[in-house]
C-alpha cells in the first residue's frame, strides 16, 4: 500500500509499480471523488519515499501551484507564481 497527501489529508491507495514507472489502483477513485477538482487541473505527484506521495495541484491558467483544502472544497494558494 501506498499513501497519498493532499495538503492534510491522506488515502491509503494500492501502488503497483515497474523499473521506470507506477500507478494506484484500489481506493485511488475514493481520492478523485473527495478532491474538488476542475477538468483543466493538472495533479503533481511528489514522491516523499517509496510508498508516500504528495500531490499539488497545477492550474495553467492561473500559473501557480495549489494546494487543495479538502476539507472546504476550496483551492488556496501554496508556493506562490512559478
């Protein structure tokens, strides 16, 4: 199993992997439909270790990295313009 971050809150998701690349499989559409996201987002994977990863989310529009706060549907804004 693998853990995913988004800001505070974390998913417990299977990872299966290969030598240059992995996905998440079981409990990944649980983190889809609890994360308010917009058809034109796009989701940055940090890898913290292993089995542990952070997600951001990138709007192209606005060129800037949001960190989603789940817990009030809302994005704000995290490191500022790239």
């Amino acid at each position: 199993m693998a853990r995913v971050y988004v800001g505070e809150r974390f998913w417990n998701v299977k990872m299966e992997g290969w030598s240059d690349c992995c996905c998440f499989i079981d409990e990944w559409l649980k983190v889809v439909e609890e994360v308010p996201l917009k058809n034109e987002l796009y989701l940055v994977f940090t890898r913290i270790n292993s089995k542990t990863f952070e997600i951001y989310v990138f709007d192209p529009a606005e060129v800037f990295f949001k960190k989603v706060d789940v817990d009030k549907g809302k994005s704000k804004v995290d490191a500022g313009r790239v």
